[in-house]
C-alpha cells in the first residue's frame, strides 16, 4: 500500500515536473534513495506490513512459542519433552528438505497437538533474491509434504531469514498464506552463551508475546524448560500461530 503510494506520487512529480515544475536531478535522487531506503526498512521488518500483512503479536494473557528451522532429529525430541513437561503448545516453522528425512518427527510433533507451518522448501541462503516462481514453488512443496505428513492444510507461512520482500510477498499471497513474524527475536542461533538467550527473553517476556526460537540447537531445550518455569507461574495461555490471525 504505502509502495504503490509512493509510486504514484513519483509519477505524479514526474508529470507536473514535465508540464510545469523544474525540480531538479537532485530531488529526484533523493526521492528515489528515500524509496530504496523504505523497500529495505520494509524487507526486513515485518512489523512494518510494508509488502502484505504479517502478524507479529498476539492479544490477550498469551504466549506463542515458535520453533523454526527443524525439524533435528538430534534436538527436536529434546524439545517436545520440555513443551510436554511444561503443558505448553507451540508452532514448528519446518523446512521442507528436513522434514522429508525426519517424516516420523513431523509425525510426532503434530501427534503431541503442536502445529506445523512452512518455513520454505531449501531455506536457502539465496532465498532473498529469488523470483516470485521460485518462492511459489518452494511453498507449494512444502505445504504438500505436510499434507502428505499429517493430513493437513497449511496456510501459516515463515519467511526464511524473516525477509517479506516484493517476491516473497507475492509468492505468500498467491499461495494465500498468512505471513507469522515475531516480536522477540532470542538470537539463540548466534549467542552461545544459554544463560544470556534466557535473561534476554525473559526481560522481554509479556502478554502478547511471539517469540522465535530453533529447534535444531543444542541450547534450545534448556533455554526453554528455563523460559517456562518462569512464564508458567505467571499463567500465561500458550497459543498456536494461527490463533494470532485477526481479521
Ligand atoms: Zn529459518
């Protein structure tokens, strides 16, 4: 929305420049570094909803736990026994590639009543730059796996890396997925020391709150099970990334 505003109103300033105004090369430049700037805030943000609408909090007493990059046949497991300790339900963004090698884990996290979601077929480092097709592709395949796997239709849609591009926007749309971003990031994938993940959660933890965190590390179990013996004194409802959709 706020994109195609801004293009009008370039195009608008292009016309009346034509017609009657001398604006000169160089507010033409600025405008355009001002547009570049707003298409990279709004790429990597999704709280923005700059390219399409993504949802990033939830309402209410609530918490939802989201896991992405497994499923790890080495720490997933691990994972879903601190969940069932805990009484807590959470959303598993998986990528296809790895699901397709631990089918029985996806399996088992759907069979625990936690939800699965997509978080792209190759999670490639190039993901960012690839086409509308491509990204399409990537989702489609991903959703028939987990079709195929536990029998249900995804809509619930990750970016890799958290990226909401042009084309992974469109992609997004065309396959009619709701977008699920976050609003506490754990930085567990690049903080090796557990205890600082933990504290730095912690000091953001409240009502609404989504919180990111990998289910293929080492770290993960433990910086959960210390995560909620602290939120579950506080009676929080944990919720699934589809109670965060709102209309
Ligand atoms: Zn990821």
């Amino acid at each position: 929305m706020v994109r195609n505003s801004f293009l009008l109103l370039m195009f608008l300033l292009l016309l009346a420049d034509y017609f009657f105004l001398d604006l000169s090369l160089w507010a033409y430049l600025a405008l355009t570094l001002l547009y570049i700037l707003l298409v990279v805030a709004g790429s990597s943000s999704m709280s923005l909803n700059f390219f399409t609408r993504s949802y990033t909090s939830g309402k209410g007493n609530t918490i939802a736990l989201t896991f992405d990059d497994g499923p790890s046949a080495e720490h997933t497991p691990a994972v879903l026994e601190v969940l069932e300790k805990w009484g807590a339900t959470a959303t598993f963004f998986c990528i296809g590639e790895r699901m397709a090698r631990n089918k029985e884990l996806v399996q088992m996290i759907k069979g625990k009543g936690h939800r699965i979601g997509n978080h792209s077929y190759t999670h490639s480092n190039l993901f960012s730059i690839f086409g509308k097709k491509r990204v399409v592709e990537e989702i489609q395949r991903t959703n028939a796996l987990i079709r195929e796997l536990t029998g249900e239709e995804c809509s619930l849609f990750r970016p890799p890396y958290g990226v909401l591009n042009p084309n992974i926007a469109g992609a997004a749309k065309a396959c009619r997925m709701q977008v699920i971003g976050w609003n506490i990031r754990s930085f567990d994938t690049s903080t090796k020391d557990h205890q600082k993940v933990v504290e730095r959660v912690l000091a953001r933890i409240g009502p609404g709150a989504v919180l990111l965190l990998h289910d293929d590390r080492e770290n993960t179990p433990k910086i959960l099970d210390a995560i909620l013996a602290h939120t579950s004194q506080q009676h929080y409802r944990y919720i699934q990334a589809h109670e965060l959709i709102t209309k």
